[in-house]
C-alpha cells in the first residue's frame, strides 16, 4: 500500500491465510544472537469502536471463484441520495476523487464496469466543485458487487525511531537491490499475461529472490543502499507491512519513505500464526497487542518474523505518501480494494458495524492481503490516533460501489 502496488496490510498481520512449514526454533542457532530489545516507543491503546448497524446487503447469490467484479454478480443498490453520507466525508471524499480524476479517465479498468470515457462527466463537475453530498447523489449510481458483505482493516503512516550510523541491535533500511529483476511472464506466453515473478541471476539460472532470514543476515551486502537503521526491528517489520512511514533520526531530521520494490516472497500473516500457536489470544491480535508480544519475546518473535518471507524495499520520498494510482492518498478517505472488483479510483460507500468505517470513501491504494469482491482497507493518515485507529480495526458490513450514472443500464443491470 501506499504505493507499493500490492503489499499485504496491517490486519493481514492478524487475519491472513495460513501458512505451511514447520516452526523454525528459538535458539541461538536459528540466527543471529538476541541482543537486549532497543528503546522503541509504546504501541499505545487500540482505539475502541463505537458500534454501529449496517445496511442490509441486497439479496444476491455469491458467485465463487469469480475474477471480476461483472463475473462476481452485479445488483442495483439504493439511491446515492439515500446513502447516510456526512457532510464532512462528502467533502473528504470529492477532494480524494478530483485527485484520482486524471487517472480514472486514462487508464483500463479491468473490473469490466467501467471505461475510462464513463468517468468524465463526473470529472467535469468535481472540478467546478459545489455542495458535496448533491454532487454524489447527481453523477453517480449504487450497485454491489457479489454478494455485497465487506470487510473493512486499517492502515496508516508509522513512524519509527531511526539513526544514520548502525550499532548493535539496529535494523538496516534496504533501497532496491542492484540485483533484484522484475520479470513479466506475459512477454514469454500469452496464458502467462498479467502475471509476474521476482528474483535474481545465479550463473545461467533465474532463482528465487532472498528472503527475509537471508537478507537479515546480510545477503544483501553490497547488493543495496542503506538508507538508515532501524532503531527497533519490530517496528521496521511493520513499517514494512505498511509500506510507506516516517524515520526520525537521532539528530533530528525526519526521513520520508515509500515502497519501492519488494523481493518476490509471498506475504504470511504473523499474527494468524500466532493466534493459532496460542501465543496471543482474540483480544490481543490487534497490532499493539502483537507488537507488545515481539518485544516481551524477542527470540521468538524475530523466529515468526522470518516467517514471513517477503522483504519490501525503500526509497526516499520528497512529497507525500502515494497510493497505487500513483497519486496521494488521503486521510479518512482512501480506501485500499482489489482491482479486479473496484475500479481504481472509484467511490465506495461502507456501512459497517463501527462508525468510523462507515462512510464515503475513494478507493486509491492496493495491497497484497486486500483480495476479494469487498475486502477493503481504510486510511487513516499519520500520528499516535491514526494508529490507534488503524491498528485495532476490523469491521464488517455492506459495501455499495459508486459508478458514473448510467453504468448500469449499460450493463443491463435491473432496477428493483
């Protein structure tokens, strides 16, 4: 997220599938020695939510397996002009959309519901701007995708302690490597097209890239920049997880990064490891509660880290934090969703069983863990309350899709 075009979110840590292997062990032969845990900053409490009752979806029958939101099953959804939209989240949310308008008219959707010319009209009017909620309600029709039960987490912008110089301890920020190739699959076979791999030349071969164990015992020396050191790994692990964050060096200065590659590995959910080895319960697999485990288990916890084989990659970012569209993001109102059934882009209205899930948002991000016809991940900015926030949802609901007035009837899509 946050411009890195797929990596897995903050709930994932939690929520995500299973994963195979064995436990690797605790002792000092599975790594380096432990040294004493650095100085890090509290996790701070999980915000608590405020319960609420969502909109009921519109009967509908799943379809399985479905790969696009036209295949998933399409039903009209209620007018936009009876949406419980707020004043300030129309606001939020037309800002967001003017942001994503030039890309919107641009690019291919492959979702099957949209082409780039539906968006323009709506475009158009966002840019001469006016009263939010009427602007919605005039340029934009509700439908739902599949059978419309979504499943919102959250993301922020996480802040770590950082220095320019390494001591014991300290975690090393990795740019890109040199020898890290991107290879698109599709150039070799059209049954291979939209799919591609990561990894690197070893004599005649293409491998596999390192991963999170290899690059952590330095397979990455002289193979990739440091940008600085981690004061505190646990907190990089998730900086990773998040994708973009703040490093605020020991002589004052603030370090902006973002996403810029990552080394191929799938993306395991510590945290679904954890739940299910018994080390955390339900209440405590919320981020703080899995950071505060880490930290009180540091053996152990860089052993489950390393289950997770993907390693994501920085670079220096001048301006603020980017989505996937490339464009910035923006707080309470990007939303991270799966392309293939959510137009980048595009508005989304969640009705969710917490209120501060529930409203209009403008989905601009992508992530590895966000799969699925109405799985979203909302953003909630940077600083101690977007955390709090972030770090402790999970709510669940309907998710009505906005598209450009008229996208239904193209679509043959029945009106109740």
């Amino acid at each position: 997220m946050l411009g890195r075009g797929g990596i897995a979110l903050l709930a994932a840590l939690a929520l995500s599938a299973c994963v195979g292997g064995v436990v690797p062990p605790t002792s000092s032969g599975s790594g380096p020695v432990a040294r004493p845990s650095p100085p890090t900053r509290p996790a701070g409490p999980v915000r608590q939510p405020v319960p609420s009752t969502p909109l009921a979806p519109i009967p509908s029958t799943a379809v399985p397996d479905a790969v696009t939101a036209v295949t998933a099953g399409l039903a009209a959804g209620p007018s936009v002009s009876s949406l419980p939209i707020t004043n300030e989240g129309a606001e939020r949310a037309l800002a967001a959309f003017r942001i994503s308008c030039p890309s919107l008219v641009r690019r291919t959707d492959p979702t099957g519901l949209t082409r780039g010319a539906d968006w323009k009209p709506a475009c158009d009017a966002a840019a001469r701007g006016g009263d939010a909620r009427a602007f919605f309600a005039r340029w934009f029709e509700a439908v739902q995708v599949g059978d419309g039960k979504a499943f919102a987490t959250g993301y922020y912008i996480p802040e770590i302690a950082g220095s320019r110089s390494h001591r014991p301890g300290y975690a090393p920020i990795y740019a890109r490597p040199s020898d890290l190739v991107d290879v698109d699959l599709g150039q070799f076979s059209a049954d291979l097209k939209g799919k591609k791999i990561r990894g690197r030349v070893e004599g005649t071969n293409f491998v596999p890239y390192y991963d999170r164990t290899m690059i952590e015992e330095g397979a990455l020396t002289g193979k990739a920049r440091i940008l600085g050191y981690a004061v505190d790994p646990v907190e990089l692990f998730f900086l990773q997880v998040q994708g973009s964050g703040l490093v605020r060096m020991s002589d004052g200065d603030v370090l902006r990064i973002g996403y810029d590659s990552q080394n191929g590995r799938d993306y395991t959910g510590i945290g679904k490891l954890m739940l299910d080895r018994g080390l955390i319960g339900r209440g405590e697999a919320s981020m703080q509660g899995i950071v505060a485990w880490l930290h009180a288990n540091p053996e152990q916890g860089r052993a489950i880290m390393r289950e997770n084989k993907s390693y994501v990659f920085f670079r220096v970012l001048d301006g603020p934090p980017l989505g996937a569209m490339g464009l910035p993001v923006s707080d309470q109102a990007t939303v991270a969703a799966d392309v293939r059934f959510v137009p980048l882009g595009a508005p989304v209205f969640l009705s969710m069983d917490r209120t501060d899930a529930t409203g209009l948002w403008v989905a601009q991000d992508t992530g590895g863990a966000i799969k699925g016809t109405n799985r979203f991940d909302t953003f909630w900015g940077a600083g101690d309350e977007a955390r709090a926030i972030a770090g402790g949802m999970s709510a669940r609901g309907t998710a009505f899709l906005l598209v450009p007035t008229g996208t239904l009837a193209r679509l043959g899509v029945a009106r109740p």
